[in-house]
C-alpha cells in the first residue's frame, strides 16, 4: 500500500510560526510534525509515501529527501503557489498513488493510530476513521452505523464523529473529477449517500494542530510518560 501525506496547506492559524516555516516541518517533542506520521507508516510497513506541498514545498523536500535517512521511500507532488485543497490535491498525484486503495493522512494532526489496522481495502470507494469531537469541532462531520459512514441522521440514533483525517480511498472515487482546486468531501458524501464508505472510530491519542494551542497541547501529550 502506498501512503500519501497532505502538507500543502499555508498554516494561516499558526501564524507567524508558519511565515518562514512550512507547517508540516514545525517542531513537535523533538522532531518535525512531519516526521511522527513518516515513522509510523514506515512502522506499519507502509514505506512508498508521496509528499503534496505549496507553501514553501522545497523547505520539505530539502529536509525530508528521498526518505533514506527514514526508511521510506517519498516522492514530492507540487502545487505551486496555491495549494489544490484535499480533492485537488489527492487527484494530482493520483499518477504517483497508483491502481490499488491508498491511505491519505492529513499533515497537521497528532495521532497514535496503528496504521497496519486499516483494512487492505475500503468498504467500497473509501474506509474513513473518525473520532470523538474535539472541543473546537463539537458539531462532528459524520455518522457511524454497523460499520458505515453516513452523512444522514435518519440512518442511525449514534452521535455525530469527527473525521480524524486519516482515510483509505480508491482511485474510482475520484473518477470523473477534472484537475484543479476541490474539496474532498463532497465526493465522500456522494459515497455515503450510495453506501460505498466503510469506517471505524479511533478511541486513541488525535489532535488537529492547527493552532498554537493544540500545538501546545499535542506536544504536551507526546512528552508525557507513556
């Protein structure tokens, strides 16, 4: 399988750490973001990882390389100066993922999740992992039911999940969709609305960094004993 690693976004929340710095390089208990989510797909056995970037892209290939030094093996997928959103962006580099499902991992979020549970394949165009709402996100995004992921209340009495920003997509999701700027989401509603996406809910460690103070917060839960 092979594992794509979001990091193209600007970071405007983490303003100014984010000015001279990509987000994804930004320190974390000792070692950039980027590299926790790098060394757990290599733990995983997931070692072919393609890298999307915009905002100051070559700080990351300048850091990062060929993934030697990490046990990986990275190519880059560029945006230029706009980065493309997850749709666009995850479309790009479509011709760097291959024919086979592969597993999509948001950049600025800080997980302990296994990645060698994911199932080989999706539950049919895309197998999501949610998780308890975070404080900054109490609404939720999607339902959970028997193993389904649904946008519609009516089919499930559960609360509404977070998506944790790890997912496990076929290409055939994104067939159809022309190159550019999109969402992701509304192809994975699409999806739910034909049943054709598969989920779990991840009882563990997830923070979205995606400000100082969750910064804050996952290096705090990183540092902690064990």
């Amino acid at each position: 399988m092979k594992a794509m690693i979001l990091a193209a976004g600007r970071g405007e929340r983490l303003r100014p750490f984010t000015d001279h710095t990509p987000k994804p390089l930004l320190p974390l208990a000792g070692k950039p973001l980027i590299v926790w989510h790098i060394e757990a797909l290599v733990a995983a056995g997931i070692r072919d990882i393609v890298i999307n970037h915009a905002w100051l892209g070559e700080q990351i290939e300048a850091a990062l390389g060929a993934g030697e030094a990490l046990g990986a093996r990275i190519v880059y997928s560029p945006e230029g100066g706009q980065a493309l959103e997850t749709g666009g962006g995850i479309h790009r580099a479509l011709p760097l993922l291959g024919d086979a499902p592969f597993l999509v991992v948001n950049g600025d979020i800080c997980t302990d999740y296994d990645f060698s549970r994911l199932p080989a394949r999706p539950g049919g165009l895309a197998h999501l992992v949610l998780v308890a709402n975070p404080p900054h996100h109490p609404a939720g995004d999607f339902f959970l039911a028997h193993g389904r992921v649904t946008d519609d209340a009516a089919d499930t009495d559960a609360p509404r999940l977070t998506f944790s920003g790890i997912g496990l997509y076929s290409p055939r999701l994104f067939e159809g969709c022309a190159a550019g700027r999109f969402p992701l989401a509304p192809l994975l509603r699409r999806a739910m609305t034909e049943g054709r996406v598969s989920g779990e809910c991840h009882d563990g460690r997830w923070v979205d960094v995606g400000t100082p103070q969750r910064r804050d917060e996952a290096e705090r839960l990183l540092r902690a004993p064990p």
